[in-house]
C-alpha cells in the first residue's frame, strides 16, 4: 500500500506538466495517481496503512489527495471498503501537498507579466519554466534591462553606466537570460550574431583584454616609431593599429615572449589561452605568416586548431610529436586528464603529439623548454 510520503513525491513528479497545462490553459484536474492500492496480508499492518493514509489525506488536513473507497469481500481482510483510486481533486490539494504555492504564484505573476509586456517571449517561457521560477525575484529588474535595449540598441556604454533601477552587477548576473530575451525582441541588425561575448554582442562596453606585444626587430620598432620593444594594449585599440610586420609568433607563456630572440620583421604576442579567437578583430594579421607556440597538451592544442579557424595558414613552433618525444620523459608532468578527440585543423604530426599526449596524460609546459631548443627550432623553421 502507498503512503503518504510517496504519493506527496509523485505529486511532485507532476508538478511540471500542471505548469505546462496551465501555459496552454488546459484541463488538469481532477488527477489520479497511480500506485498500489493492495493491502498487506498482515490484518494489523493493513488496518495502520490505512489509517496512515487517511491522516495524511484532505479528508484530515483539508488540502492533499483524497480517496475514494469501494466496498470489496476479501478473503484476508473480510468485507471491508477499500481504497479505490488516490487522486487531487484541485490545484491549491497538489501545490500545498508539495509546497509549491508560492512559488506558482511567482510563476503565473511573472508569466502574465511578461505575455502582457512582451508576447514575443512566449515560446522562451514555454521551455525554460525552471528558469523563470529560479528568476521571477529579478523579473522588474529584468524588464528594466529589455526595456532600455529596445529603445537604446548598442549603447556602446560600460553596464553600470547605464541608467536602469538596478545593482551595478545585475546585467553580468542574468547574462544568459538576457541573451535569450534581446535576441529575441531586438531587431536583428542590432545584434552581432557571430558574437559569443555578451557585451560585444549587444554593443556594450567592457575591459577589454590586454594584449602583450614585443617587438622583435630593431629597424621594425624604428619604422612604426614606438618608443617600447614591449608594451600591452587593449584588444580594440589594437585592431585599429595595425603593426606593420611580416612575422608573427603567438606565444602563451609571458616569460618565454619576452625572451624570444630578434627576428626579422617579426612581432610577437601574448597572453592570450582560450581567447587566442579574438585575435580575430585583428584583421590586419591577415595575410602575415604566423606561428603558434604554447604548452604541450591536450588544451594548448586545442587553442592551435581555434586560432587556425581564424587564420588557417598558422604554423606550429614546438608543438610536434618529435619535441614530445624528446622533452616529455624530462619535464613532463600530469594534464588535466582529458582525452577527447583530436580538434580539427592539426596537421599530421600536430595530430600524433595530441594523441599522445591524450593517453598518457601528458603535459609539457612551454617554459620548461631550454632557450637552446627555442632557438634551434626558430633556425630550422626559418625564423631564427
């Protein structure tokens, strides 16, 4: 026989498909839960399921399941009326049973609300319910937001700058709702779709990452007169100031940039890890021939196929099955454990050394490569 706590869990379990009734204003109640009705053998244990099962019912409480009985013969129990079928009866038996009211009220409150203000989102609402419950608290603040983007599209200010009734760090809090509502209700020349970045998206300002530059041909630095063989810069501001070279070398590891020995009519630059993509918006490297050095491992790979989705004729320095072989006995030390397929993009040894160090969990991290290796393979790839 079910008890009291297991019918409040399946009342629970249908707690999702009465939001979705609701949404489409559709019948719901009465609902019958299915479960075992049989009583147990034991004469004593069946009468205490029984009495349980009232205590806990609407018949007691005044809210919860109810029951109906019919009247059987059994031959263990005698003729006696048995419970027939468990069912809630109204939507306040099922949200108080489970203790849901209030936060359905929140819900429909915050569904009404926004079908009135903004019908366009009704098919979000339909497929985030969770998400709305989880933020129907910041509902006002959030239409505050919509509402300014629709009549300031791109504002092309700093979040906080902006003159919303909310906390400076609202926006970078509800970026993934936010997203989801302005691409729907912004007209869709207002937004940068290609754009992963929430401010760069919707054409907001933010602190844009500095990029580490180092010069590394005196006759180079001389032409573009720049008074510093190494200076950091601004993504944008660099974008917009193009360096006349012929080389590039995109190193991760700040020291080994600033160690990188001259080379001809070439730049070096740095710091950079997963958003070596945002180089991107320096079409100017268009055209250059580059290099890509950074850590043997599975993700310094990774960011070698990325930066070759931008530009596709980037070379490896360093990063080839034979600089695994011969450094990862030596200072090799533990990856993050990852062994996901090869990313596109690797060339054929690229491919080798990814794999191997895949299986066997291997990192080599760029500066404990000796200078003597650098320079040597600088000279083998022309370079140097």
């Amino acid at each position: 026989m079910i008890d009291p706590e297991q019918i409040r869990r399946k009342a629970a379990n249908l707690y999702p498909a009465w939001q979705a009734a609701w949404l489409n204003d559709e019948p719901f109640f009465p609902k019958v839960i299915p479960c075992n009705k049989r009583l147990d053998e034991n004469l004593s244990v069946a009468i205490e399921s029984i009495r349980r099962l009232r205590a806990g019912s609407k018949e007691l409480l005044g809210y919860g399941y109810s029951f109906s009985w019919k009247e059987k013969n059994s031959r263990l129990h005698g003729r006696n009326q048995f419970p027939e079928q468990i069912y809630l009866e109204s939507p306040e038996d099922m949200l108080r049973l489970i203790g849901k009211k209030n936060e359905f009220e929140a819900f429909t409150t915050a569904v009404e609300t926004i079908r009135r203000r903004f019908p366009a989102l009704d098919s979000w609402i339909r497929c985030h319910r969770a998400e709305l419950v989880s933020s129907a608290g910041d509902l006002e603040g959030l239409l505050a937001v919509v509402d300014y983007f629709i009549a300031n599209p791109r504002p092309d200010r700093f979040a906080r700058e902006l003159p919303i009734p909310v906390d400076t760090k609202f926006i970078e809090r509800n970026r993934p709702i936010l997203r989801s509502w302005l691409d729907l209700l912004l007209p869709p020349h207002t937004i940068r779709a290609h754009e992963e970045h929430f401010e760069r998206r919707f054409g907001l300002r933010y602190t844009e990452p500095l990029i580490l530059v180092r010069v590394l041909d005196d006759e180079l630095l001389e032409r573009a007169k720049l008074p510093w063989h190494e200076f950091a810069v601004p993504l944008h501001t660099l974008a917009d100031s193009a360096i006349e070279c012929d080389r590039v070398l995109i190193v991760e590891n700040k020291v080994n940039l600033l160690t990188m020995p001259k080379i001809s009519g070439a730049i070096a630059l740095g710091g950079l890890g997963n958003a070596v993509i945002d180089l991107r918006y320096l079409t100017w490297l268009a055209g250059k021939a580059i290099w890509y050095w950074g850590d043997l491992d599975v993700e310094g790979f990774e960011i070698l196929s990325r930066l070759r989705s931008v530009f596709p004729r980037t070379e490896g320095l360093l990063m080839d099955e034979e600089t695994v072989t011969k450094f990862c006995d030596r200072i090799g030390i533990p990856g993050s454990g990852r062994n996901p397929s090869a990313p596109p993009g690797l060339h054929t040894t690229e491919r080798s050394a990814f794999q191997t160090c895949a299986a066997k969990n291997i990192r080599i991290e760029q500066e404990r490569v000796s200078q003597l290796a650098v320079v040597e393979a600088l000279h083998l790839t022309g370079l140097g």
